[in-house]
C-alpha cells in the first residue's frame, strides 16, 4: 500500500528556517492578538483549555503560534487553544512566529493543524472543506492535495453537510459518530434519516445496527429483485458496501444489469472513487 505523506505541506512550511532555530520567535502581546477569522473549530471544551493551561503553567508554550499582522496587531493563523490557555493564565505574552501570509493561506494552515491534532469534529471540518471550495474557488482534489487526503475523503466529509441539522448537531455533540452519519446517508429522504435518528438515540443502536435496517428498509423498495437467492445476496453486500441501493436483473440465461443508483453528482463521485 502507498504511503500517504504527512498532511499539504503543514505550518513548518511558513516557519523560516531561522524561526525553527529561534532566531525568529518573538514575545507578543496576548491583547494584540485577535482571532483567526477563518479558523474552522466553532467549539472550544473548557475541561481542555484549563489542562493545557495546568501543563503550560508546569513547562511553558513549548510550541509558538503561528500569526499574521492585522489592523495594527496580529490574526491568529494556528494556535488558539495556547493562546486561550495562556490567558487562562493572566500571562501577558505568548511566544509566536509572525508570518504575512493572505487568507487561503490562514484558512488552510488552520485546517492543517487542527486535522493533525485532531481537534476539529467532523462538522467543522466538513465546514471547512466546503469554505475552501466556494470561498476560494478549489476543486476537491486540490481541497485534498493541500490537507494531504484522497479526494474521496474530502468528498465523504462533504456528504456530511448534506444531512439534516438535527443530525449535524447530534456529530458536533458526538451523540452519532461517522459510522452512523454515513449509514444514516444511505436513506432516501430526510424524513427517513430524522426517524432513524430517532431510534439510534432512543434505543442507542450502534453502527451495525443501523446499516442493517437502512439496508432491509431498501430492499423492501427495490424495484424487481431477482429471484436468484445468490444475486440476492451479492445485491445486499454491494448495496452495503456502497451505501445506496443496488439491484441486480438477470434477462436471458447468461447476462443482466447491475443498477446502481445514485442521488447526486457527488455521491456519483463518491460511487465511483470506491469502485475504484
């Protein structure tokens, strides 16, 4: 299997190599430093903040945030958890690397970092894959080669905005987690995903669980299944694996259809990346 390199080309990109060495970093002062205005993660959790001050209070910042000069002081381009601890802290200044960088830029090196910390939920990264599409104008494969994932990962993550905003909510509260969202994608109308939102919060079905009705709920519906009990079952893996509905019709003694349905252009797309 190929190797996938580590993420677009990260925040050490915009750090001179006399920056690295320390010859760049500077003190600057927490007052003078605003928010990133493009920074993806919406929530902060207190708990963490307050251990990440507990640990810059014991070792201090071990690692500066990334800034850009703006309106006379400084935008945030990486790094808002350090500086909200630090002023958790009371402290005055935090170390930083002071980079002019234009707004595609501080977009994408606030995605890149959260990615690699983990730190963004699956709602604000799909938030943010969809602000570099329509903000700047990227294609999903250029959205991909900059975080450094598949385009067919970028387009999964895209489906998500597509579910209804009761259920976003549910992912950001991590009530539903990918799993369930991406089996919850397999039903056919919103009605039919807020039901079974329904009973995987009432009756806490898991993962497996919900693949299995949203799968019985389409083959109820699918149009002149065969009679063919292996085709049967090889329509029910294929409409499992690719997550839409698949029937498979025998005419003559040797040939058929293989009907595959799709719902958009980019559920096509995502159809096709995994059928390879």
């Amino acid at each position: 299997m190929k190797s996938r390199q580590a993420l677009g080309k990260g925040i050490q990109a915009l750090i001179p190599k006399k920056a690295k060495e320390g010859g760049r970093i500077q003190d600057i002062q927490l007052t003078s430093i605003k928010t990133n205005s493009y920074q993806p993660r919406t929530r902060f959790e207190d708990a963490g903040i307050k251990e990440l001050a507990s640990s810059i209070r014991e070792k201090g910042v071990i690692q500066p945030v990334l800034l850009k000069p703006a309106d006379g002081g400084y935008e945030l381009i990486a790094g808002e958890r350090r500086v909200r601890a630090c002023r958790l802290l009371e402290f005055e200044t935090v170390p930083a690397i002071v980079k002019d960088v234009g707004n595609e830029d501080s977009l994408e090196l606030a995605i890149i970092e959260n990615v690699q910390r983990e730190d963004l939920n699956p709602m604000e990264e799909a938030n943010a894959y969809r602000q570099l599409i329509d903000q700047f104008g990227l294609t999903q494969d250029e959205v991909g080669r900059k975080v450094g994932k598949e385009r067919s990962s970028i387009a999964n993550m895209l489906r998500l905005l597509k579910l209804p905003a009761e259920i976003q909510h549910d992912i950001e509260q991590k009530k539903l987690t990918m799993g369930h969202a991406r089996a919850l994608l397999a039903c056919e109308t919103v009605p039919a995903m807020l039901e079974m939102r329904k009973q995987i919060l009432k009756y806490g079905l898991n993962v497996r669980d919900v693949e299995a009705k949203t799968r019985r709920k389409l083959v109820k519906k699918r149009p002149a299944p065969s009679a063919d009990p292996f085709l049967r079952d090889l329509a029910d893996t294929m409409q499992k694996s690719l997550s839409t509905r698949v029937a498979i019709k025998p005419s003559g003694k040797k040939g058929g259809k293989i009907i595959i349905e799709y719902y958009s252009n980019e559920d096509l797309d995502r159809i096709m990346e995994h059928l390879g």
